[in-house]
C-alpha cells in the first residue's frame, strides 16, 4: 500500500487573521510584533511585508527599516490558538490521520481514504479532496491555506513551500527526482545554515549536483550524510508522530554563585543554545516558541516566552530571541 500524505500549512497565518479581523488591514504590510520603537522581534508578517524582506524572528527596528510603511499590530496569541482549534476541527473532519505541527501547520495521512486501483488515481483523489479541504477553510474561516501533496512527509512539505500562497501541488513519485534537481540544497529538511555551507564549499549548491555527488556524504556532515543522500532522491520512511511526540526540549544551569552578571548570563544562553540546535537536528525537529525561565536565590521565578510563525533551529535564532527575552525581565 502507498502512502498519501498532505501538508497543509495556513498562509501567513497571524498576520492574516489579523487582516481579516481588521478590513483595514487588507492588503497592507502587516507585521505581528513589537512597534520598531520598542525593543523587539517580528512574529510574524503578511505577504505584503515579506516583499521588503521583513521576516519572523527579525528584530522590529531592522523591519521598520526594510518596511517603513508596515503597520505593527501587538500579537494576539489566545486570538490565534482559538483559530488554530477551529481549523484543525476542520482538517480532523477528514477522517486523516493527523499530525498538527504547529498552531497553523499539520500532515495528514490520506492514504486509507485516498487509496484508488492505480497510485495517478489515488492523487487524483487526492488533489480533489485538498481542493475541497481548501474551500472549506476559506468559506468557514475566511483565511487560506496552501497544500502539498506527495508520498512522503519531506515531499509533501516541499510541495506545501512550492505555491504560495493558496497553492496546491502535487508531486507524483515519478516525477519527485526531476521535481527536486534545481531546488536550493537548503530546500531539505534537516539542511540549516551551517550544513549548507559546508555542502556549497565542495560544490554542492542545488539537490541536482547532491544526487549527483560520488562521495561520502558521511566526510561532510557526519552520520546525516546517508539520511541526507535519501531525502535528495525524494525518499523519506519517517511515519507521523501522533502519539507522545516531544513537546518541548530544554536546558538548566543553576550557579555556584548567584549573578547577575549579563556576560555571564549570554555565554549560558549561548551554550545552550547551540546544545538545543543539536538535540533538535538529532530529532528532526524546529521550534516555534523560545522560552527563559530565571530563578532567583529566593525561589522566585520569572518565565518570558516569545512565539514565532515561522520555525526555527539554528543555535544563533534561538541564541538571539533568549537574550531579548532575557532583557525583558
């Protein structure tokens, strides 16, 4: 039996809740987060602003720059938990399986649902069923959602990020390795900052020239290298987690000595930071909340916690957001 798997990822989710919430907001450059006045990070922006390169996780002040006509709305997180709620009612209604990534973001199993005489059928089915899904969301909820569909959690990822927004692509399985040759390396899961530099310094800059590398991707990128060649053709085993996934991964460091000392507090972070990115990456996951927690001597305890709409895994994004949350207490 084949599988059939979509990704359903809602379009810039907070800013356009926020934009059909406030008709004024409509087809303005949106930015969810901090007034550039104030020190602070962008959660989130509407198409709109993404055209001047504002991004999430951005310090406000360099987006006011980028998008001086953004307009700064404060984030409304319970506003979009509820949504997030009644929109997975909806994709829940499906009779999938279902894996919900993130407040605005799931895979659905459609394999028992979608199972035809021939794998072409099958995707037609499916490609019907996302078209459907799609118009319900939009009629009921007043937003879109962008749906890729392949065999494979990584391909149908990539076909969610390949058509937004209000996007539906399929990837057929003999169509996933032309499909994939001129994507950017970095276009894989799993394929960060670091891991792309290390792959552009021997050449490797598409997913073409890494399905065709001879070596050793173990010489480049440690025990990632055989995972790594698999995903290039399109190939991907990992199964939805829809049981006791993690919800959550941390570190703790109590002082010999209490301080107060910002220096010595930042070096923490960044070590655990970059211990974080490491234990993600093992996982295969990202974050979308970066939380500091800080205990005083007395036992009193002040936890600060920001959301991002986009995820994040790099040591120096989760690094950055805990030192503004740092500086918030």
């Amino acid at each position: 039996m084949y599988r059939i798997i979509f990704h359903l990822d809602m379009d810039a989710f907070y800013a356009s809740v926020e934009q059909r919430d406030d008709p004024d907001l409509r087809g303005k450059p949106v930015i969810v987060g901090s007034p550039p006045t104030q020190r602070g990070v962008v959660c989130a922006a509407s198409y709109e602003a993404r055209k001047f390169g504002v991004r999430s996780a951005m310090a406000s002040i360099t987006a006011g720059r980028l998008c001086p006509k953004g307009i700064f709305v404060r984030p409304r997180m319970d506003a979009y938990r509820d949504e997030s709620h009644r929109i997975m009612e909806i994709i829940a209604s499906t009779g999938a399986t279902v894996e919900q990534m993130s407040v605005d973001e799931a895979y659905l199993d459609m394999s028992s649902i979608c199972q035809n005489e021939t794998m072409a059928a099958s995707l037609e089915k499916a490609r019907t069923l996302a078209a459907v899904l799609k118009q319900r969301i939009k009629e009921e909820r007043r937003l879109t959602a962008t749906i890729g569909i392949a065999s494979n959690k990584l391909l149908a990822k990539i076909a969610s990020d390949h058509q937004k927004p209000d996007g539906l692509t399929v990837i057929a399985d003999e169509e996933k390795v032309q499909f994939l040759r001129p994507l950017p390396v970095r276009t894989l899961y799993g394929v960060g900052k670091v891991t792309e530099q290390v792959l552009n310094k021997v050449g490797i800059s598409t997913i073409g020239e890494l399905q065709d590398y001879p070596g050793d991707l173990r010489a480049l990128v440690g025990s990632f290298g055989p995972t790594l060649k698999h995903f290039a053709f399109g190939e991907d085993d990992r199964a939805l987690e829809i049981g006791d996934e993690i919800k959550s991964i941390s570190g703790e460091e109590t002082f010999l000595q209490d301080t107060d000392d910002r220096r010595i507090l930042r070096r923490c972070l960044k070590e655990q930071s970059a211990d974080i990115e490491k234990r993600l990456k093992h996982r295969q996951l990202a974050a979308h909340t970066v939380q500091v927690k800080v205990r005083y001597s007395d036992f009193t305890t002040l936890t600060r916690q920001i959301s991002m709409e986009e995820p994040i895994v790099e040591a120096n994004e989760i690094y950055r957001l805990a030192c503004f949350l740092l500086g918030r207490r």
